[in-house]
C-alpha cells in the first residue's frame, strides 16, 4: 500500500446551512478509530517545526480548524506532504509514520484527534531508532 493510502485525506460532513457551517466528526464512522483524546495546537509560528515523532500504538487525524499549516509525512521508505486549510478536511495517520507539521500560519488551530490517552513512552522521538523498529518488523 502507498503512503498516500495510508495515510488518506478525510473529508466530513457539512451540515452548514445559511445560519453557518457544522463539520461533525464520529469516532469509529467518519474516522477510523474511537476518539479518545483531543489537543490542538496554535500560536506555533512559521519558523517551528513540532511533531517530529512516531508512535507505536496510537492514530491520528490532523485538521487545522482555522489558518494553516503542512504536514510531512512518511514511513522511512516513501514521503508526502499535505497541506492542511480546511476545517472540513482532515489527514488520517495510522501508528509508527513519522510526522513534521511545519508553516503554520498565524491564525493557525491545528486540532488533533487520537485514538489512546497520552503515555509518552509509546513515542519515538529518535528518527534513527524509528528506521531501527521499522526495518525489524
Ligand atoms: P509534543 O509531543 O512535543 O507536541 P507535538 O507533537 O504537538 O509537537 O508535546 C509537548 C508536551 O506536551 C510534551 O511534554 C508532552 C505533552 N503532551 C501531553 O502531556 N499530552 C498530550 O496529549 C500531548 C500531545 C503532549
């Protein structure tokens, strides 16, 4: 499978009307896992680079709800970059795929949808120990 199917571009529902827009997300329906932690991440500047980590256990859906930014992306063999600007759209990203987000603009709100409650030690932080655990398996 490639990168880019593993990792597919979501797009939800809008049930906006002329009062507004409302995305609805449902755990296990529009996205592939049941939601069991929410961040968000603003007032990063165009010069940060956050991210830069794998995780062995947990899923992600990344959406920028307001502003922008970029995510890179890739499994140590293939690399894309998405571009995240519309809060109808999200990234889907399954477990061990090494992440940058990057460029975030300065209205910038980067919502991020996980599918386990944190636990630090299930990060790789160290891109050649991810290589390493990728490679053995
Ligand atoms: P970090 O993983 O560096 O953020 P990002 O992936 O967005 O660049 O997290 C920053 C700090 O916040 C770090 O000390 C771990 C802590 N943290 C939690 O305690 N819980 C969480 O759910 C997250 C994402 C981070």
């Amino acid at each position: 499978m490639s990168l880019k199917e593993m990792c597919p571009i979501l797009r939800f529902a809008d049930l906006g009307d002329e009062r507004g827009k409302l995305v609805v997300i449902e755990g296990g329906e529009a996205i592939p896992f049941e939601i069991k932690r929410v961040f968000y991440i603003y007032e990063s500047d165009s010069t940060v680079v956050r991210g830069q980590h794998a995780n062995r256990e947990s899923e992600f859906v990344l959406i920028n709800v307001a502003g922008k930014s970029k995510v890179r992306i890739t499994d140590g063999r293939e690399e894309i970059i998405v571009e995240l600007n519309k809060p109808m759209t999200g990234v889907y990203i399954p477990k061990m795929i090494w992440k940058d987000m990057y460029d975030f603009s300065p209205d910038s709100v980067l919502l991020v949808l996980a599918s386990t409650h944190y636990d630090g030690s299930e990060y790789i932080r160290d891109y050649d120990e991810y290589i390493k655990e990728i490679s053995a398996k």
